[in-house]
C-alpha cells in the first residue's frame, strides 16, 4: 500500500479502533512509549537484578505484560530507531549503520496514528537524520511527529541540547536533560488531560532518554553517591581481572538508571493525576543492551545478551482486560510499531515487515515457536574486524541462541543451562539436530526478509555509502559527547 492510499482509509481504521476496545463509547487510548538508550534487560528489580534501584519500573511490571525474552534484533541506536519508526528490518528501511538518514519510503508510526486522528510527539534523542548529531531537522524529515523536542544525538546528558517544533536556534535542557525532558513530557500529558473532552483527541507521545548509555559518571551525584557505597555484584561472565573497573562502570550505570526510574513515576502519576492511566497504553523498554565488561567488552552489536536483551513492559487501559503476565516468546524490535497499532485498533500499513503481537498481548493468540531475528550486517565502531567483530545472522528463541558467521555456524547456546553464555555448543554431536533445526529456522526468516547474508563491505556498496576505516559513517560532532565530570569513587 502507498502512503496516498493509507491516507485515505483512515475512516476505516478510526471505526476499527473504538471496535477493538470491545466498546464503541469508548475513546481511543493514548499510547505512552517510554525508551531509554542501552539499558538491559536483566538490570532491572523485576528481572531479578536486587542490586539496581527501581522500584517504580518494579511496579509498573506487576501491572503488564512482561515479554522477558524481548529482542533488539539490530543491537545499535539508529538501525533500532529505524524499525521502531517503521516496523520495518534494518535491510528494508536501509539503516544497518549509525549517523545515516532514514528516508521517507515507509508510514512511519507517527503518520499512521495521525492520519488516524492521533496527536503525535517525541522528546528526546533521533538519532536517524544523519546530518549531525547537534544540527537542526527541518519538519519533513520528522517522520510525522507533530510536538518536538528533538536533538539527533546527544551524551552530554548535563547540557544538552534541542530544537523544539517552531525554532532552528537550539535550547538547553536545564539540569540532567531526563529529568527536564521528562518534565516536558509531564506537562504534555496534563495539558491534554485538561483540554475539553468533546475537543481533547487522543495522543501519541514517544519520550526517548540518552542514559545509561555511556559516560557512566555523569548521573545525579545523589544515585552516585548511592551506588558508590556499595559491592556490586559482576555478572558471572565479567573477567575477575577487571572487577573493579566493572563495578565502578556499573556503579555510574545503575545512577543512571535509577535516575530514569524516577522519570516513570512521575510519568505514570502524571496520567493518575489527569484522569488518563486507564485510558493510556504504556510501553517501557530500551534500544539495545550494553555488554558492561561481560567478555570483557562494552557497548553493543554483539549477539550475546547482554547486547540483545531488552525490557518490555506493556500496560494496558483496564476496559481492554488484558491480564498482567509474562510472556516467554522473543518480540523483536519490527514487531513493536504493529503491535501498538493493533493494541489501538489501528490499520498496519503493508510498508510494516514485523509481526502484529496485539491478539498475543490481549491473551487471544498464544506463540508456541516463536523466534526473533537477529543481525549485524556491517560491523563497525566498536565491534571491527580487529576487535572481534563479524557480520552475522541468527535466531533467538526463549531458550536457545544461534548464530552463523559469513564462514558458517558460529555459536549456539543454550540459555536456560548456561545463562552467562559460555559454552559454545556449535560443534556438539548430541546438539546437531538443534543446531540443524535453528539454522532451518534462520535460512527461513532470512528468505522471507530477503536478506542474501552479504558481506558488510558489499552492503555498503550497493547502499553507496561512504565509510571510515571502522566501517564508521563518519561525524565530527565534539558537543555530542559529555564529559565524565565526576571522578569515580568505589566507596
């Protein structure tokens, strides 16, 4: 379907959407997407982890339904953001490196709510424009969000910048930008909560944090000083070698995120106090993981874990008695913009390669082999050829890990015997049979997705795009990165 032809069958989709809350009277729910930028999954009270504080996240997980193998199936920031907006794989919406720009050939999210009669906004980082990561984003390449407060990428969490809907002169977050950017967020919720009910339209708000992602040490000194006084338990994969500089890393990690956990609260009493919790649909999750000197490396790319693993909490209006619960089956990043659209009663746009989860989340479908997707086709930046890295292909189950190499099989792991990842049983006779059923598995989803498993260098070059000696699409943006201001302290 064209984007013309979308347009036009809105009238359809806006009956589709008071049917599928099972009551005509009923408006349209509000869609609340809460995404922090790499923030795993296991660091978290309600995963387990009793060492990080997060106790509004903890609260808000007994109220959804928690799918507990969610995948980023592109573990990096700007193909992420590309399937999320799109609902598309990185190889159809052609964003498989970081700092490109994302055309306009798919219906966003944005466009498909609007056209449906949504109001649409999003505060925080892009991180899909690919012009520079402090320049300004004119309106057309908005993707279709209306409210703006928008910086294409930024670390400097102490003084970051952006540009709001109407002004190509750049403001500052006042303080640490997600307790302002949140605050925005806040006022947004209860400005349309006090809006007149005959006049008031639903809306869609897409609020996008830039921690924990690295410089770990830049949190509120309160969530510092907090974590600084503690033994921090390492994940059993962390080298001893390197213990101490991991548990300082996790030490500024774990402020951040209890920083961003306070953002929820406030977010979630925010609706309570203006009347629309129970008729918002709130989504909390993450891009990607962070390795965290498991392995001994950081960041992301890798298709272990820590890389891949993310939390996803969706809540939902009490009128659509979805039932609280965890799902076990991996949902993989192109299936969110189908699913919230479904959870809405809203037309997919044929654009759309991910898979519509709504039926599963209301409890009406249940996923008995499901698997996600997961890539690197060009690495590059911290995960080159020099530092280990490969392109590969691979499928996530709720038990198992596979993954093939450009040379062939690579690794398969079983995650329910071995959590922490380290016995490679690629080359296991009594594990031949899985290992062959899991790469039937991936040989499918690579012919539906029509990926032909080329080389990164090839990728790159039918894209035209130009690369740096990293594979890096190249930036020079110095104010994007903060600097670790606050010494590290063990406590």
């Amino acid at each position: 379907m064209n984007r013309r032809h979308f347009l036009t069958s809105t009238a359809t989709a806006v009956a589709a959407a008071n049917q599928a809350t099972g009551n005509t009277s009923s408006p349209r729910p509000n869609v609340l997407y809460l995404f922090s930028d790499q923030w795993r999954a296991m660091d978290h009270g309600y995963m387990g982890n009793q060492e990080v504080r997060t106790p509004n996240i903890d609260a808000l997980a007994e109220q959804s339904v928690n799918f507990t193998n969610a995948v980023s199936g592109i573990p990096v920031c700007c193909p992420h953001r590309g399937s999320l907006l799109t609902g598309q794989y990185p190889l159809s919406h052609g964003l498989f490196l970081n700092d490109l720009r994302l055309n306009d050939k798919a219906t966003s999210i944005a466009q498909a709510m609007s056209a449906a009669g949504y109001d649409t906004g999003y505060i925080g980082k892009w991180h899909i424009d690919g012009t520079g990561r402090s320049a300004y984003i004119p309106p057309e390449r908005r993707q279709g969000f209306d409210y703006w407060k928008v910086l294409e990428c930024t670390h400097n969490y102490n003084k970051s910048r952006f540009f709001d809907k109407g002004s190509k002169d750049p403001q500052i977050w006042k303080g640490y930008d997600a307790y302002a950017q949140t605050q925005d967020a806040v006022a947004y919720i209860k400005n349309h909560g006090a809006a007149p009910s005959e006049s008031r339209k639903p809306f869609s708000l897409f609020l996008s944090w830039g921690p924990p992602h690295a410089p770990y040490r830049t949190g509120p000194a309160k969530w510092l000083d907090h974590y600084d006084s503690k033994e921090l338990t390492l994940r059993g994969n962390v080298p001893p070698q390197i213990s101490k500089q991991a548990q300082s890393t996790y030490a500024g990690y774990y402020a951040h995120c209890s920083a961003l956990d306070e953002c929820v609260g406030s977010l979630i009493a925010a609706l309570r106090e203006s009347g629309q919790l129970e008729n918002t649909i709130i989504v909390y999750t993450s891009d990607h993981g962070d390795m965290l000197h498991s392995r001994g490396q950081l960041k992301k790319q890798r298709p272990w874990d820590e890389s891949i693993r993310v939390p996803f909490l969706v809540r939902c209006p009490s009128r659509l008695k979805v039932r609280p619960r965890k799902i076990e089956a991996p949902i993989n990043t192109p299936d969110i913009m189908p699913t919230l659209l479904g959870l809405a009663g809203l037309q997919i746009p044929e654009t759309v390669d991910g898979e519509d989860f709504s039926e599963v989340v209301r409890g009406k479908r249940k996923l008995e082999d499901n698997h996600a997707l997961i890539t690197c086709p060009s690495p590059f930046g911290q995960w080159t050829r020099a530092q280990g890295g490969r392109e590969y292909r691979g499928v996530r189950t709720r038990r198992y890990t596979y993954t093939r190499a450009l040379k062939g099989p690579w690794e398969l792991f079983d995650n329910e015997s071995d959590p922490f990842q380290q016995r490679n049983l690629i080359t296991s006779p009594r594990h031949r049979a899985l290992r062959d059923e899991l790469e039937d598995k991936l040989s499918a989803r690579l012919k539906e997705t029509g990926d032909d498993f080329a080389s990164g260098e090839d990728l790159v070059k039918r894209c035209g795009y130009r690369v740096n000696e990293s594979g890096t699409v190249g930036y020079r943006d110095p104010e994007a990165w903060g600097q670790v201001s606050i010494p590290a302290r063990m406590g």
